[in-house]
C-alpha cells in the first residue's frame, strides 16, 4: 500500500511541476519582471543618453534601443549569441563590423565607450527577454527600410517572439499632448527632451570633434539651447546641482533637500519618481540627473576617468568646479522645470 502512495505522491509532484513550469505568466507578473531586471535601469541610464525612445526621428544621435534589437535577433538568434555580439560591438565599435550600415551612415560610429561586461551582459539579457519602448514612428519606419532591403541578409528579422510592441510610458508620451499629460509627466517630457536636443550636440561634437571641444560646446551653448527649448514649451527648464561645474547651475537650499531625497532612493533601489510640487497657478516638477560612463568622462575621477588634458581645460573654463569625483549611476543633480497649470 505504501508503495501505491508514494508512487501516486510523485506523480502528483511531477505534473505540478510541469504545469508550473508550462503557466504562462499574466501580463502583471511580466512587467513587474521587467522593472525589476538590473538590465532595464542599466540601459535607461546609460543607453538612452543617445539611444532614446522618446526623440524624434529628426532629432535623434543614435537608433532607438528597439532598432538594436531587431537588427541583431532573428528567429535562431540565442541569448547567448545576442550577449556576445553586444560584447563585440561595444567593446570595439567600428564600421567594419557595423550591422546596421544605415546608423553608421547616419549617425557615424558610436565611440568607444568604457563599459563593464556584467553591465553589458545585463543589458542585452534584459534587451533579449522584454519589450522595449519604441518611438511612435520606428514601426512604419522599420517595415518601410525593412522592404527596401528585403532579402540582403541579416538584421531583419522579427526579434524573439516577445512582441516589442513599444506599449510603454514613452510611446503613450508621444501620442499624447504634453499639456494633457499629468503634470509630473509633463515636466518629465519638458525635461527629456532638453536633454536629448543637448545629448544630439554635445554627441555630435564628441564625434566629430572629440571630447576637449565638447567642453567648449558645453561652456558656451548649453545655456541657450536649453533657453530656446524652455521658449518652446513656455516653461522654465533648469538644471541644478549640489556640485555645481558652473556657479549658474548652483542649487538653492529646496532643490539640494530634492536632491538629497534622490540619492537616498537610489541607494535605496527605489524606483525614481518625478517630484511634483503646486504652488498657486504654477507646477514644479523636479527629476534626477543620473551619471553613465559617458559622463565620467568630463564628472568621474581625475586620471581615472579624467584625461589629464581634460581636467587641464576644466581648470581652466571653471575655476571653481565640484562637479568631478563621480561614479556610475549616482545622482550629479536634477532638472527644475515649471510651467503654468493652463
């Protein structure tokens, strides 16, 4: 009789095991997947300085995130393979290996850049196994050069089979009137889209010109670009820091409670939200400005991050500079943007 109860006990474990393994997971449990995978943080702090799902085709300094992705996974594509491309590719980024030729015509090679390679492995892991957020034009672009190189070769295949139909906060952003958004969306909006007209330039001139002219771009037109993207949405847009580079961009004795407020929840994994503050007719809304490699550059460490001809020219352009020291994924200060409620 034992026997029959054993062997009817592990069959009983055997199917569940097998159903569990089979359950295909609700959409809830999939996206709270997804915005727990270190990768998705990873590529938003680091990836979408160029890579942005929210800028325009016009205004772009890079493909989307979602282009990526499927011009390097196909239907045989492995997660394995995936990884080790990404690793290739970033590590020694030339035109000669390029897969997406259309990018490097247009954008040129992206620069070299240094990453960790858990950092690169968690960001192709999260890449192959999640949506991403795409902007409101890549699909009817993507079908359309799709068509006109069909047949050429790899690159244009349909990803995994995990749909990346772009249902994101981003895509509903761009189809939305930013005045119909909630106000602390809105302000998020104002301020990403500065960042990307000063991400195009500043990205620009890296490329073209390398990173000491860059500095000059930032001591001498980063000011009236963000002024003419302020003019555009009729609010005021700055960005403030605790460590200010120049005595402009100093944080007054609120914005540095703001800023402290956001470090703690980065140190504390908490997911960052805009912080919305009304007063009267007028909305304040407040978000961090995070580092990435790229920006340890001209903010990381002296002779670590910072070439000494670098920090030459900082000395020089800002006497007073503070805004140095940085690592990966700390926050360097936060935007301020505010606007009427009408």
């Amino acid at each position: 009789m034992k026997p029959l109860i054993l062997i009817f006990t592990l069959s009983v474990l055997m199917f569940s095991c097998k159903d569990a393994k089979g359950k295909e997971l609700s959409a809830f449990e999939k996206n709270m997947q997804a915005n727990n995978h270190p990768g998705k943080k990873l590529m938003e702090t680091n990836c979408y300085v160029c890579h942005s799902p929210t800028a325009s085709h016009e205004d772009r300094i890079g493909p989307p995130m979602v282009a990526i992705k499927k011009h390097y996974i196909d239907e045989n594509t492995t997660k394995e393979e995936f990884i080790d491309a990404m690793q290739a590719w970033i590590k020694n980024p030339n035109k000669e290996d390029a897969k997406m030729f259309g990018a490097v015509k247009r954008f040129g090679v992206m620069p070299k850049q240094a990453f960790s390679e858990e950092t690169i492995e968690q960001i192709a892991d999260y890449m192959y196994d999640f949506d991403i957020d795409q902007p409101e034009w890549f699909e009817e672009h993507f079908n359309e050069e799709k068509g006109k190189h069909k047949g050429m070769g790899k690159g244009n295949g349909n990803g995994n089979g995990n749909g990346m139909k772009g249902k994101g906060v981003h895509q509903q952003q761009a189809q939305t009137n930013f005045e119909e958004l909630p106000y602390g969306e809105r302000g998020l909006k104002y301020a990403l889209s500065t960042k990307a007209i000063l991400g195009k330039n500043l990205m620009g001139t890296i490329q073209k010109e390398g990173t000491l002219e860059a500095l000059e771009f930032c001591n001498t037109k980063a000011y009236p670009l963000t002024d003419s993207m302020a003019t555009v949405y009729n609010a005021k847009i700055k960005r403030v820091s605790d460590k200010p580079r120049n005595k402009k961009n100093t944080a007054n004795t609120e914005e540095v409670e703001y800023i402290k407020a956001f470090k703690t929840q980065l140190a504390n994994n908490v997911e960052i939200e805009p912080l919305v503050k009304e007063e009267g007719e007028e909305v304040h809304v407040y978000s961090p400005i995070v580092t990435n490699t790229m920006c340890l550059q001209c903010h990381g460490k002296p002779n670590e991050n910072i070439k000494p001809e670098i920090l030459k020219t900082l000395t020089l352009l800002y006497p007073d500079d503070k805004a140095i020291g940085y690592s990966e994924n700390q926050v360097r200060g936060i935007w301020n943007v505010s606007f009427s409620k009408n």
